[in-house]
C-alpha cells in the first residue's frame, strides 16, 4: 500500500501566535493519526513560480490516513485556531509504491 503525504506550503504568516496555537493542536494530532514530519521549516531555494516560505512534509502510513488526519475533528480545531493567521496551500498525494 502507498503512503500519503501532506506537502504544505505557507505563502504568508499573518499572525504568529495564531500560527503557535494551531502547532499545538496540529502537531500531536498528525502524529496521533500516525504522520511523520519529514521536512518543516523555510524553504532553501525556490524556483519557477515557488516562494521562499515556510515548508511542511508530513508522510501517513496511507493516502486515507493522511484524509483522515485532515478531516478529523482535532484537526479542524487547529485549522479553527490558525483561522486568518496564514495563507497556505495544502495537497494531499499518494506516494509511489
């Protein structure tokens, strides 16, 4: 079976303490439902229409696992605390097998 991942791209923190409180709810949440944070900070470089902002790569044993996770009420509690405190872009993918 694939894995699923998350790839998260912020294009604009608003409010860092909004940010602060959604880390809270989020992290033991994705972790909960079996996610494993591969990658998370400032992108190194970024190329064509790409932006130099904060990065997010989450691996789920699963492509449901990483629905799941997002669809779960923990989950829509933190994204309830980010509220307008960032611009985001969050994908999920299947992983190759």
């Amino acid at each position: 079976m694939a894995k699923g991942y998350w790839v998260v791209a912020y294009h604009a923190v608003d409010d860092e303490e909004k940010l602060g409180a959604y880390l809270q709810l989020a992290s033991p949440t994705v972790q909960a439902a079996g996610g494993r944070f591969l990658a998370r900070g400032m992108a190194a470089q970024a190329h064509e229409a790409g932006v130099l902002g904060r990065t997010v790569l989450v691996e789920f044993p699963s492509l449901q696992a990483a629905i799941e996770c997002h669809d779960s009420e923990g989950y829509q509690a933190a994204l309830v605390a980010l509220g307008d405190g960032a611009t985001r872009d969050l994908r999920i993918v299947e992983g190759v097998e």
